[in-house]
C-alpha cells in the first residue's frame, strides 16, 4: 500500500501488477476511505468493545440474510 | 481471555503510548500502567494484537511491530504533527488515518515515491485535505487491501 508521485509512476514501478490495477485510484480515494467510522473509532476510549458490537451486527445481518 | 473492558484499557493505554511517543509499549509497561502482573500485561497484548485488528508482533517476541495506523518499525511515511516529526504510518494508506488520533492539528506525511524516490508530502487536518505535493498523487497496491489472508502477519 502505497503512493506515487503519478499514475504514469505506479504503472512504472517494478512491482506494478495490472491484474490489481483496480486499486490503482486517486489519493482522495482512499483518504475518504481512510476517513471511515472503522478509522475513526479507534480513538473511542471503548474501541474493543465497539468492534466487537460491529463484529456481532455483521453476524446478526448475515444470519438475517 | 480477558474481558472486554480490560482489553478496552489496553487498547487505550497502547494507543495513547503511540500518540505520546510514537512507538508502542513494552508489555511491563502496559501492565504496570494497568496495576497487572507482567505476565497477564504479556497476555493481554498479545490478546488485542490478536483480536483481529491490522496489528502485529514481531514473529516470535512479544515486540510491537505494528498497530494501526501507527507503526514503532520506522516506514517510509514518516509523520509529523504540528511541524514536529516522531511517528511513522503502517502504510501509505494508514498514514491517511493518523489524522483521527491528532484532533485539530495539522499531521503531514513524508513519503518517497517508489518509483523514482522523488518526494511525496501530504498535509491533513481533520476532515480536510490540506495541500498535496505535487498534484496527481495516487495510491495503489498490489494486493489485496490488508495483504492476501494466507500472508497477512495479522488475522
């Protein structure tokens, strides 16, 4: 997981692979998805707590599907 | 196994570690700072780094390599907070998280390019973006976002 100065400079690169070219996107991208409420909880002062609350919702919804 | 509240205070107290210093505690430390046992402190580090967060240990101590967003193994994002540099991101894109734990200061990212070395700077505070250098920076990996299950250092 990394930066590069250009798209032309990720396509450079000794380890560009174009089979994960998708993942190839604009910083913005992924600063709004580094902005997501899972980031973001981290600094809750019951953060193992809440994960575990996310943990057992996602279970109930995949249950309810 | 502990209980969650516990395993709550020990995620703070590592965390808050991170923010002050910019590299993870020992487990005698976590332990001493949570009135426990150096060997429950060993434990229960290991239980959070284990609990399924993108965070690990060096294979075969009980050293913090990684907790995210920060990393206490220097990386090529190197953090600064309000001028001042003492941390380093996991990754490039965990570097774009460090803002959340620095409320209402302006955290930059240092970063070379890996194709040609030249440099990167990135500057955030809070839900802005505040200068990029230079224009036309993207991310990218070849991976799987976390790594591929099967090499994941982390569950």
């Amino acid at each position: 997981m990394n930066f590069f100065r250009s798209e032309e400079h990720a396509r450079n690169w000794s380890q560009w692979n174009p089979e994960a070219e998708q993942q190839l996107q604009p910083l913005e991208h992924y600063a709004e998805r580094f902005a997501g409420e899972m980031f973001r909880a981290r600094v809750r002062p019951d953060f193992m707590s809440w994960l575990d609350e996310q943990r057992r919702q996602r279970e109930r919804e995949q249950e309810g599907k | 196994m502990a209980d969650l509240e516990t395993q709550d205070r020990a995620y703070r107290n590592i965390n808050q570690y991170f923010i002050e210093r910019g590299f993870g505690p020992h487990y005698t430390e976590l332990a001493a700072d949570l009135g426990l046992p150096p060997d429950e402190g060993r434990e229960l580090l290991r239980e959070v780094i284990e609990s399924g967060i993108p965070a690990w240990q060096h294979p075969g101590t009980d050293y913090i390599v990684s907790f995210p967003p920060f990393n206490s193994m220097p990386t090529q994002y190197r953090i600064s907070v309000d001028g001042k540099q003492g941390w380093f991101a996991q990754c490039a894109f965990e570097s774009l998280a460090v803002r959340w734990h620095f409320p209402g200061q302006t955290v930059r990212v240092d970063a070379p390019c890996l194709d040609c070395g030249e440099p990167i700077v990135l500057e955030m505070c809070d839900e802005e973006l505040l200068s990029v250098e230079p224009e036309g920076v993207v991310g990218y990996t070849y991976g799987e976002i976390g790594g591929s299950p099967e090499d994941r250092p982390y569950r």
